[in-house]
C-alpha cells in the first residue's frame, strides 16, 4: 500500500505552499478507520497510525518530528510551533499540544494540522510574513469565535493582517446533515451569531458551520474572495471522508494541514506525481 495524490484533497494556497486534506485512500488502517488515519487519538490500532503518518512524513518529503498534530478538545488554545518547540522531546511536546485546538507557525518544512471529522477545519495562509495557522472549528470552538482569535494571535505574533490572508475551509458537516438540539441554537444566539443567516428550521435546528466560520473571518478582515470554501459535506461523502456523524466517534479522522516550502516553487506541493 503507498499513499498517493489520490490520497490528499489540495487547495491551491500559493506556488510555494502545501495544503490539504487527507481523503480516507490509501493507508493501512482497518475497519472503521479505513484505511488512512494518521490520528492516534480516536481508537486506532497505534501500529496503523505509526505507518500512516510514516508514509505521509516520506510523501511530504518531511522528517516525523516535523509532522503536528495537536490534541483537541473543542477549546480556543493556540500554540505556537516554533524553533524552540521543535528543539524539545517528545515528551515535551505531546505534553504543549494537549488541549491545543489551533497551530500557527512560520518554519519551514513544518506540517501543522488539525483532525475533524465532521467539525471545520480552517486553513489560513499571511503570504506577506510567510506564516501559517489550522484550526479546529466545531460548534464548540466556532461559538467560542477560534477563528478569529487565531487571527488575533497570528496578528499579534507574525504582523498578519486579516485583509492580507487566504483562508481555506476545508470539508466539514454542511447545514443540510447539522441537526442540533435547542440548547446548541440557544448558544448561538446567545453569543450573538445572525441566526438568520446560520440557521435553518426543519424538524429541528440546523446549523451552517461552514458559513458560520466564513463570516466570522469576514467580519475581522478577511475579504470574502480570499476564502474558499471545499464545499464538501463529511456526513454526505463518508465514501472519500470520515464523519464521527454517521460512523461513530471510533472511526477515523480527515488531517487538514499546511506545509511552508522554503520559499520554493513547488506546484501541488512539489510531490511525486
């Protein structure tokens, strides 16, 4: 079994940017998680996801130590991979990305990314400072606005300006599969979301995280030609993507990620064809 450009969904980022999101072809995980899986947080055979993520670090032509993979959990934490993160244990840096449901960066050859499988994963690419952040948007993470407060740090941390930055949301649950409880739309509304706008009633509440998000980064900067929208419903395409939904929350998770090249050109992210 070896991964291939079948194996990734790519946005195109910039010449000199990796950028995608894992489809579920191509690993070796089993059941469930089949069968390319490279979260060990869900319940996979960890000798599985060693193997994936092994083939994934040699597809992107990185070292495994520069492969991250934060532990979510629905919050607002972001963390900063830099030179002096790198420079630490394992330990160390499982320890500093628990709990983490945002990465930003600016090293080179560093894959920062986020695991969903049904909630929103957002790439934001600052071209002018040659920076970088993924985020883990749930419904959790998309109340508690994540998106623009890694905007904010990423402003506060690289210069970026929000009317400078391309944003990629990648596949996600779409209105039509989020069914929510009354207490979720109350949440929202609460937090003073325009509900008309995000929010449909059929026999219950639905809600449109995808748009949700997207105005979210409107509203601090981020022109809405800049960002792009995969359009892909999780829940709807359990054929190419996995949805926690519809499979169960021991399944596989989508890896949404972004690699910075060196400043090099390296279209569709210089891979092996």
């Amino acid at each position: 079994m070896r991964i291939n450009q079948d194996t990734f969904l790519f946005y195109d980022v910039d010449e000199t940017v990796t950028a995608f999101s894992t489809r579920r072809h191509g690993g070796v995980s089993k059941g469930l998680y089949e069968s390319f899986n490279v979260n060990h947080y869900c319940g996979d055979d960890p000798k599985d996801v060693l193997t994936n993520r092994l083939m994934l670090c040699d597809y992107l032509r990185i070292p495994m130590d520069r492969l991250v993979i934060p532990h979510q959990t629905h919050h607002t934490e972001v963390r900063l991979i830099d030179e002096s993160f790198l420079k630490q244990d394992t330990a160390v840096r499982q320890q500093l990305l628990e709990g983490v449901d945002a990465v930003i960066t600016r090293e080179k050859d560093v894959c920062i990314g986020v695991s969903t499988a049904d909630c929103i994963p957002i790439i934001l690419y600052d071209k002018e400072h040659y920076a970088c952040g993924v985020v883990h948007a749930g419904w959790r993470g998309t109340v508690a606005r994540i998106v623009q407060h890694t905007l904010k740090v990423m402003n506060e941390t690289f210069a970026t300006d929000p009317a400078k930055v391309k944003a990629v949301i990648g596949p996600g649950i779409s209105l039509q599969a989020f069914e929510v409880g009354q207490e979720v739309y109350d949440a929202f509304a609460d937090a003073a979301f325009s509900m008309e706008k995000i929010a449909r009633k059929y026999e219950k509440w639905h809600l449109d995280l995808p748009l949700c998000n997207r105005l979210q980064m409107m509203d601090v900067g981020v022109p809405d030609n800049q960002i792009h929208d995969a359009a892909i419903c999780t829940y709807h395409h359990t054929e190419d993507f996995f949805s926690a939904r519809r499979m169960g929350i021991h399944s596989g998770r989508i890896f949404t990620a972004i690699v910075l090249r060196n400043g090099q050109s390296s279209p569709h992210c210089g891979l092996d064809p």
